[in-house]
C-alpha cells in the first residue's frame, strides 16, 4: 500500500525546489494534503529569521497528538535549520526521527530506513558526491506550467547578517548538461516557464562545452530548447550582475524583463558594515544599464532595516535609493540577530527604532509596487495561465513582469501563453481580458 507523506515547505524558493525532489526520492509514498493522514511528516525549514526558525518548534509540538494515535508516524525535519542545529533539534523535540541538511537530502530513504525500531537518523554532512546527479530519476508526472530549477547553490559571500554561507555552505554550480536535460525534462512534462535559483546564482559558473559557463550562456542555451517559453533567475548580487547578463535582458527573446536585485541598504556606511562589498551609487550604476538595455525590466529588492548602527541618517539614505530606483515589487525586514553571524555580536538598534523603520520603508514600497502595477492598465502583456480562478470561467496567471492577472470568461487553458489586456488594478493583482 502507498504510504501518505504531508510536507510543508518554509522559506525560499530553493526550498520549495528541494521539497519537490525529496518527495521524489520517497517511493512508495504519495503526497497528502492532510497532515492527520500522514504516514510521514517532513518539515523544510528556514533559518534566515528567527521567527522563521522558531515557527519549526511550534509546528513540531503540534504533532504530539498526532504521533500518540499513531506510534509508526514518521516525524522528519530538513532544510536550513535542520543543517544550523543538527542534533539540538531531536534534544529540544524528542518527537522528531529525522534530521537531514540542505546538502543530503539525496540519502532520505537511507535516512528514514534508519529509523525503523524507534531510532533517530540524522545526516548533516557535505557530501563529496553530486546530489543532483543521485537524484537524477524523476517520475514522468505531469507539472505546471511554472517550475523552479536549481543552478546553483550555496554562497561565498559572507554578508554580515546572513546564515546562509553557513547553512547552503561553499558556492557550487550544476553542470551545463545537467541543466539542460532537466529543463528538457520539465517541457516535456508540461512546463513553460523556468526560473533558475540560486542563492547568488549569478554567480553561476558552471563546467560546460569549452570551458565554465556564465549565467548569460546558460540562458542563451535554455533559450534554444523548443517549448520553453519563458526564463527567469533569482537570486542576484548587484556585484554579479556582468555585462552579458545586462546585455542579454535586452537581447535575449525568452528572458523576461523582471529581476530581483537585493540591495539591502542605501547607505554606504551600512552596506560596508554588511560586508556587501558594494556602494549605493554601484548599484545604482547596474540599475541604469539593465534600464537602458530593457527600459521596461521590473526591479525587485529586498531591505534590511534596523541593522545594527543604522542611524536615521542611514536609514534615509535607503529611502532615498528607493525613491531613485522606483521598485515594482520588494521585500522588506527587520534586522533579526543571527547567532554565528558577524552582526550578531554589534550594538542593536531598539525594537521600537526598528518597527517605525519598516512601516515607513514598507509604506514607500507599497505605493510604488501600486504605481508600477498602475501604470499597466491600458497595455497589453503576456500572460502564461497558471490555474484556474475562484470564480467560474476565471483563469489566473502571470504578465512578463510577474504581476498576477485574473481573466473572466477567459477560454485560455493552463499552460498557454495568450495576449492580455489589463483593464484595471487592485491591491496584488491586475484584471485583464483576452485579446
Ligand atoms: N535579518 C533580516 N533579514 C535578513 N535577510 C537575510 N538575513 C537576514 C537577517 N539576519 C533578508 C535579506 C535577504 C533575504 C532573503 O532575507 O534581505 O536578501
Ligand atoms: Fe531560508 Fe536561506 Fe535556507 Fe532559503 S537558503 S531556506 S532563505 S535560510
């Protein structure tokens, strides 16, 4: 009989990726939605915040009822915080038979055969092996339309507040052949549009035909593969972003315009105390020439208010960057002390200082994220159908620029491309009809 697995996915795109293929290395199981019924429960957890680490624990204890009923339930904990905290994570929840990293979630069935007669598994090495080669037989399911595709992985970088050179370890790019048979792969099964993740993954630099390849010649490959409609990648750093990858947002025909370029900050007293290793003016300088090749392109970020010995003079700097970027969408937080992390140790801004900082950036953000959504109504876009809509007949899916557009009596099956045009705007999405 099939066994049920439930899992729930925290944190990055990368981890929902990551879910994907540890569920495809579980024969035997089927996915559930329905955690009661579960003959497993797997956790892919997120050690970027705090709060994002403790929500692991809160969930955990909610299983307790669960694993009472039924003492064969298996209790499995992956991704960043099962890597940061290893062992402590069975010692502070004894419900938990499993913990498995980010870098060998490959060997899960090895793992949880392990836990047979009520012992504990737990693998948070770096193996020397390729996981994505061990991983390499998918089933032929069906996809949607929209898929994630793994690059790249890891980073050498070291910013100040960030755990995850520490928790996605050293930076490691996937062969180019590789790449290419697992998006063919995807098209086959239904797939049009690919985002390419990494956690720097323009850095990407993977061993391909005559030598490494950049990220720009993995897109301009990707571009050749019959069926693939459309490539995105995420995420960037402003000092990675080369020549040729500018050049190709103007040049290549499936690259859409939408990039998320995080910033973080916009003075450059902070962005050094991040060890960013770049100013505000240098990214400023990148924003302009991605403009210039692709004057449409949507600029996403991401900001860290309240880092430590940001004053208010900092904190208007980055205000100030905003203003002269004008984002269309952006993701915003508060410093949140990573243990481990250089940051950690530094003078902290007051919580209070903190909270009105957000408010205030994410107040700006919101109203340009309206504007850029705005000032679409009237133009036609592409729109790629992900799913159906609540109402009858209604059908939901992406522009070029990742807006969100619902279409009433719309006759576009999932998976097409069509033409739209936006008629009017709302709080997160847009309305269209087909053209
Ligand atoms: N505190 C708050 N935000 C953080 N990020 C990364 N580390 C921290 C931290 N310690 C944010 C950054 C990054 C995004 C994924 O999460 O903005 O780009
Ligand atoms: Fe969270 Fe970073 Fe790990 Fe993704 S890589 S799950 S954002 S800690």
């Amino acid at each position: 009989m099939t066994k049920k697995l439930f899992i729930k996915t925290y944190g990055c795109q990368m981890n929902v990726y990551d879910s994907e293929r540890m569920a495809e290395t579980l024969e035997g199981y089927e996915q559930t939605q329905d955690v009661a019924e579960a003959d497993m429960i797997l956790l892919n957890t997120c050690h970027i915040r705090e709060k994002a680490a403790e929500k692991v624990y809160s969930e955990l204890g909610r299983y307790k009822g669960l694993k009472a009923e039924k003492p064969d339930l298996k209790i499995g904990v992956a991704g960043c915080v099962a890597q940061a905290e290893g062992a402590e994570i069975m010692r502070r929840q004894p419900l938990v038979d499993l913990v498995v990293g980010p870098q060998s979630y490959h060997r899960l069935p090895d793992l949880l055969e392990r836990t047979h007669n009520g012992a504990k598994a737990l693998d948070t090495d770096y193996p020397e092996e390729d996981k994505f080669e061990k991983l390499k037989s998918r089933p032929k399911a069906r996809r949607a339309p929209a898929a994630f595709l793994t690059v790249q992985e890891g980073c050498d970088k070291f910013c100040a507040f960030c755990v995850v050179p520490y928790t996605r370890g050293a930076e490691i790019s996937r062969p180019v052949g590789q790449i290419l048979d697992e998006a063919k792969d995807l098209v086959e099964r239904g797939v049009r549009e690919i985002t390419l993740l990494g956690q720097n993954v323009n850095a990407y630099h993977g061993k391909g035909a005559g030598g490494d390849w950049s990220l720009a010649q993995l897109i301009w490959a990707l571009n050749e593969v019959d069926g693939l409609e459309r490539i995105r990648f995420t995420t960037s750093h402003p000092n990675d972003m080369t020549d040729d990858l500018i050049e190709a947002h103007g040049t290549c025909p499936k690259l859409m315009p939408y990039l998320h370029l995080p910033v973080q900050a916009g003075s450059d007293k902070i962005l050094k105390r991040m060890n960013r290793s770049h100013t505000a003016e240098s990214y400023l300088k990148v924003i302009e020439q991605l403009r210039q090749a692709r004057p449409d392109i949507l600029i996403s970020g991401d900001f860290i208010v309240g880092f430590p010995e940001e004053t208010d003079e900092d904190f208007e700097a980055t205000m100030e960057l905003i203003r002269e970027v004008r984002y269309g969408t952006a993701y915003s937080f508060k410093y949140s002390t990573r243990p481990g992390t250089p940051a950690a140790e530094r003078p902290q801004v007051a919580e209070d200082v903190k909270s009105e900082r957000l408010q205030r950036l994410q107040a700006l953000l919101t109203e340009q994220q309206r504007a850029a959504q705005d000032e679409k109504v009237g133009q036609t876009c592409h729109v790629l159908f992900e799913r159906k809509g609540r109402f009858d007949g209604q059908m939901v899916g992406k522009t070029e620029y990742l807006h969100a557009v619902h279409v009433d009596d719309c006759d576009a099956t999932v998976g097409e491309l069509r033409t739209v045009e936006i008629v009017s705007s709302s709080t997160n999405s847009l309305s269209g009809r087909l053209v």
